[in-house]
C-alpha cells in the first residue's frame, strides 16, 4: 500500500509541475505578444520626454492603422498626437482645452473628416514633440474630438520640412524658422 500511496504523490507532483510549466510559458506567450501588439499600436512611444538636439530631425513610424501617432505635450500637459498633414490646427477637445485653460478666441467652422463641425480658435502657449518646440501655435477648439487625442496640424508641422517614405516620416527643422 505504501508504494502506490507513494507513487500517487509522485504522480500528482509531477501533475501539478507540468500545470505549473505550462502556465508559465503560457503566461511569457501573453505577455511577448502584448509586448508586439503594443510596439505596433505606439511605436514611437519611447519618444516621451526625448529631447533632440537643435536642428536634429525627428523620425517617425506609422502604427499598425497606418498613422503616425506620438506622445508629445501641449503647455507642459502630455498628450498624444495624430500628426495630420491635412489639418490646418492644433486641434484640441473642448475638456482638454478646458483644462489647459485656453482662451477661447473667435467662433470658426471647421471641416472635417466626420462633416462639418464648429468650435473656437485658440492660442496654445507651447507645443513639443521629442524636444521639437514651437511657441504661440494657432489651434482650434472642437468640440466632440476624442480626448485621448490631439490632431497635430499644420499650425505645427507646416515649421518643418516633412519627407514621407514607406512607414517612416522624418520631421527637419527648417533654418531661420522655429522648432
């Protein structure tokens, strides 16, 4: 009796290590493929809080819906961008604008992707994406914008020269202007 009393605890233990063996590797599977779906859905992520030295150019990867998306800060406030070449403004949610307390300058209509929408322009103080600054940028209030993010436009990019390639897009300071 003794020895299958012993070989059943054997056997258990063996049982509860291979459980145990298994729930770790599938544990480390889970936490690669966060780790992959993560870079592809941020993949400039690590820009946050990099400074680049003056005139360096900054570059940019696409993420896996196809947009270029990087943290930055607007007035000391960290946000994230959508860098859209075909937006005329900085272009804020009204609960950001809020609570950056921006002055609400003159009423605009403002044509969008999702129609036609109005809200107000404004005045942001200082915008940086990875140490690329830009003081008194024109920007526009709209309401019904997402609150996670912030449409980095023209009023910004339109300060440096954009070459677009393949999934990167490359950022230089243009001489005599700012960033």
């Amino acid at each position: 009796m003794k020895d299958s009393e012993g070989q059943g605890a054997t056997r258990r233990y063996g049982i509860g290590m291979l459980v145990l063996c298994w729930g770790l590797i599938l544990g480390m599977l889970v936490w690669w493929f966060q780790g992959q779906l993560e870079e592809r859905t941020r993949p400039n992520a690590s820009l946050a809080g990099q400074a680049l030295s003056q005139g360096e150019p900054l570059t940019l990867t696409r993420n896996r819906s196809g947009h270029f998306v990087a943290p930055g800060e607007i007035n000391g406030e960290p946000v994230t961008f959508l860098l859209d070449t075909g937006a005329t403004y900085v272009s804020v949610s009204e609960s950001l604008a809020w609570r950056l307390a921006l002055p609400r300058g003159r009423d605009a209509r403002f044509t969008t992707a999702n129609g036609v929408s109005h809200g107000a322009l404004t005045t942001l103080d200082v915008v940086s994406l990875a140490g690329l600054n830009q003081r008194e940028v024109r920007g526009a209030i709209v309401p019904g914008m997402h609150d996670e993010v912030v449409l980095l436009g023209m009023s910004f990019l339109g300060e440096f020269d954009i070459n677009m390639r393949g999934q990167q897009m490359t950022l230089t300071p243009v001489a005599g202007r700012g960033g």
